[in-house]
C-alpha cells in the first residue's frame, strides 16, 4: 500500500515542488505534519449540520466526483504545511501590511499545495484507487452559512481538525502542534486508513482562553479590529483584506492581487506550535503526526 506520508514529503524534500518564489532560492514550507480520518466519521456530518447544508461530507464529495458509485469505505488524508521561520519572523515584524516573505507565501505556496494535492491523488490513482482533492473540484464553491457567513462546500481546516491535525483558535486560525502560521491541504479517497487520534474533544482546546487565560494577541495584531474576544468578524476581515491588503501586494509587491495578511497568525503564542501552557494541561505528546494508510 502507498506510503502517502512518504509521498507527501518526498515531493515538499524537491525543492523546485516548494519554492517560495520562481526567483528566489528559498523554500515555502518546512516538514509537514499528515493526519487521516475514516471519511464516514460522524464529525463530518455534525460540521454539515452546523456549518449548512451545501457543505459536503467526504463521501458526498466522493460520489459527486464518481458518480454511480458507493466505495466501502473513504479515507481522508489532510496535511499542515508549516510556514519558514524566516518567512514568520519576516511577518512578525509587519504591523498593518503583509510581510513580502508572506505574500509570496500565500501566492506561490498555495501553488505548491495545490501541485501536492494534485501529486497525492496522482499517486493515489496510480496505486489503484479513486481520489480528488475537494477544494480542486470544479464543483467546489463558496456558500453563505445561515450560522457563519461566507463559507465553502469543502474546508480544509475543518477536515485538518477531524483528522487530528489541531484545534480552532479565536480568530478561526487552526492550531496545530507546528503552530498556527500554516496552510492546509487535503484529498480523500476510496480507502481504509487508520484515523489519527484527537486528543481533543473541544473545538477550541488548544487556544490559551479555553484555559482559562486572557490572551488577547491576535486581537491586538489585527490592524482591522476583526478579532473580538466574541471572535472572529469574517466581514470585517475580507473588507481589510479587499480594500487593504490586496491592492497593497499589487502595487507594492507582486504586481498582482493576492488575498494577503494572516498578521493575526504571527507574533503570537501559538504562532509555531501549542503554547506551551496548554500542552502542559493537556499533557500532549510532542509528535502528535500520523500514521500512515493501512
Ligand atoms: S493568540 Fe491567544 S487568543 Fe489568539 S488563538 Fe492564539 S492562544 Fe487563542
Ligand atoms: S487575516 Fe488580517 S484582517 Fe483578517 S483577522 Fe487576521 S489580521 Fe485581521
């Protein structure tokens, strides 16, 4: 059986697959964190249920990309790919305007995601299986949630989170144990996996006021005032973002619009792993990666 988590970092070891920049020498990403989740995990159906009914479950994404057909069981396969400290601490220093370092990040970096999610179901493919990266399909839209706001038919945070990847923080960011300034990638498949562990049972568990403490660091590092300790103000957030940051890259950066900012993902406690004191509560193992496809 194919070894995904080899096949994942094998192609991020390439350093033309995970270059920040077609110019620059350095690359986007450091080792990636990979967890699995049985796709018929009733968590799936309860984030539908919460989030509307245009959100699909893994194998409602599955039959629409095959359709006629009802695999026996779907593996999903979720990645975290960790930001460089260089490019972190190039963003640390930012206090209304994204860091280049970032912007590079969140333009060609999401290419590189995107070419590993279209590598992993290659390789999936060719090991003999049906596979499709849900946020690639061209069925994959946005959606306005009756809870929420603006949404999507697939998140990849949210399956991250079933797949034992991390828990939400108060600005919606995912924290994982290679912290919170990351991108996140999946597919799903027609296989058996071996789930990886949640050693949480809360949404919110690895966020220092869930224990508790009053941290307010990524409401003090968003420039918009869209993080409350309420949460996260979506609006707010995309009209900083559209009417800020976006013209920002174009005219100062890159050239082109890039959706841009993430400043509330550096600069604070859960910036490159679980802080600290949560880990303590929890007591969480320090590798919390997963194994891989039975
Ligand atoms: S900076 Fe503090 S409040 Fe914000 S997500 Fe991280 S731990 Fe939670
Ligand atoms: S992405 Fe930017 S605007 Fe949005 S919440 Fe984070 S810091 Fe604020």
């Amino acid at each position: 059986m194919l070894q995904i988590e080899d096949t994942i970092k094998t192609f991020l070891s390439t350093p033309e697959n995970n270059s920040l920049s077609p110019h620059w020498g350095f690359r986007a990403f450091d080792q990636p964190l990979v967890g699995y989740a049985d796709g018929d995990d009733p968590l799936f159906t309860a984030i539908k249920n919460d989030i509307g009914t245009f959100y699909q479950t893994p194998r409602e994404a599955f039959r629409q990309a095959f359709p006629g057909t009802s695999p026996k069981h779907i593996g999903v396969i979720a990645w975290i790919l960790p930001h460089t400290e260089r490019t972190r601490r190039a963003h640390r220093s930012m206090t209304d305007m994204p860091s280049l370092n970032w912007s590079l990040a969140r333009l060609f970096g999401e290419n590189v995601n995107e070419n590993l999610r279209r590598h992993v179901v290659t390789a999936l493919t060719a090991s003999g299986l049906r596979a499709l990266a849900p946020t690639l399909a061209p069925e994959w839209t946005r959606a306005q949630s009756p809870r929420y706001g603006f949404a999507s038919t697939w998140s990849e945070r949210h399956t991250a989170f079933v797949c034992g990847l991390g828990t939400f923080g108060l600005s919606d960011g995912l924290i994982t144990a290679k912290g919170k300034a990351i991108r996140v990638g999946s597919v799903i498949a027609d296989c058996t996996v071996t789930p990886t562990p949640r050693p949480y049972t809360h949404h919110q568990e690895y966020c220092l006021r869930t224990h508790g403490v009053d941290c307010k660091a990524c409401i003090k590092r968003c420039p918009a005032h869209a993080i409350t300790p309420s949460g996260h103000d979506k609006e707010q957030c995309k009209t900083y973002i559209r009417g800020s940051t976006r013209p920002y890259v174009e005219e100062q950066q890159l050239g082109v619009p890039v959706n841009s900012c993430g400043l509330c993902q550096t600069g604070i406690p859960c910036e490159a792993g679980i802080p600290k004191l949560v880990q303590r509560r929890l007591k969480l193992s320090r590798n919390q990666t997963a194994s891989c496809p039975q």
